[in-house]
C-alpha cells in the first residue's frame, strides 16, 4: 500500500495549539466537562482501523523525517516512506511484523549514525565532538546487534514452525549467535568515556 493511497489519512507531525486560538487554550487549562470522550478500545469505527494502519506502516518514515530533517532538508515524509517500502522489498518483502520493526530500526539508526557524524565534524568545540562520537559509537555497536539478531530471529521462527522438536535447537543457535558477537563486537558503551580517544578523533575529523 503506497503512501498516497487515499485510504490512508493525511497525518503530519503537529505542534500543540498555542496563542489565541481558544481551543488549544481549553486544552492547556482544564478538560471540557461537556466533550465527548472517544473511548480507546472501540474508536471511531472506519477512521481508527486507518489510523492503526498508518502507525502500523508510516510511523517509522515519520520518524526518520522527524529525526533527519534538521540534515537532510529536501526529503519530506512520502521520500522517507518510499525508502522503507523499497528497503522491505530489498529484503523480501517480509511479513512478519518483528522482522519489520527491526528492518526499520535498523533504518533508522543508519540514518542517525550519519546524522551524528555529521554533528561531530560540524561542532564547535572538541568536547562537543567527543560526545557526539561517542553517541555515534554505541549506536553503531547497537546496530551490529540488531542486525545479528535479525537473521537469527527469523532462523528460530522457522524452526519452531517445522515442530517443537527443533525448538531446542534454535535456542541453541541464537545463544551461540550471541556468544559470537559478544566476542567479535564488544560493547562500546561498557568501556566508559575516554577523553583522549575522542579528542584525537575529533581533531582528525575536523
């Protein structure tokens, strides 16, 4: 289903109501005693199924929009859209909602890792660098993860399908996977702040 389809409504980051507008003053000052309240479990019938549905598939776009679009100022949100679709579709068009979820974290800290590069090379001071590349390194150790934990999800889903016999076994295989990885790919955030490897990086990328 493609961004434009008309069964979806147009959503947009919004900011609160401010200044005179009498609603958004209501809504900052005290509940209106006499408002309808919708109740969260039945919704509005039609309009709530379409919403769920544009969480469900745009929420991620929106929020690659929303967290690089101090950075990269020409993309809107249908280009951030169509990059995820097609990122899907790259990997199989997969239909297993977790699978999905990690894909798009995946996209996003992708993204985020360039946007906190960009912010080291750009600061003002090589304090400000270190931290921004320290973020950037544990963020990158968090992708590796999630990445290495991608293929070993959708292994294990596989075999539990095939019978509860195998489910041993793919217990086994992720613990291994993550074994593995400890050993390949520490952890960067246990090793603390170190001023002078920063600094030293900082310098180089400035």
């Amino acid at each position: 289903m493609s961004a434009s389809d008309p069964t979806y409504p147009t959503v947009a980051l919004q900011r609160p109501a401010v200044g005179d507008n009498t609603a958004g003053r209501k809504a900052l000052q005290r509940p209106d005693p006499g408002a309808s309240v919708r109740s969260a479990a039945t919704g509005t019938p039609g309009v709530s199924e379409q919403l769920a549905a544009h969480i469900r598939d745009s929420s991620a776009s929106m929020f690659m929009f929303a967290s690089m679009g101090t950075v990269l100022r020409e993309p809107d949100v249908a280009s951030y859209r169509i990059y995820r679709d097609r990122l899907l579709a790259d990997y199989g068009d997969p239909k297993d909602p977790i699978v999905i979820m990690l894909i798009e974290q995946l996209a996003l800290a992708h993204l985020n890792c360039g946007q906190l590069f960009y912010k080291a090379s750009s600061a003002s001071s090589v304090e400000c660098a270190s931290a921004f590349l320290v973020a950037s390194t544990r963020l990158m150790a968090e992708f590796r993860r999630t990445a290495l934990a991608l293929p070993a999800y959708r292994e294990a889903v596989l075999r539990l399908e095939r019978g509860p016999e195998l489910a041993a076994s793919a217990q086994e295989k992720i613990t291994s996977d993550s074994k593995l990885q400890e050993v390949n790919h520490p952890d960067e955030s246990s090793r603390g702040f170190r001023p002078h490897e920063h600094a030293e990086n900082a310098r180089a990328i400035a």
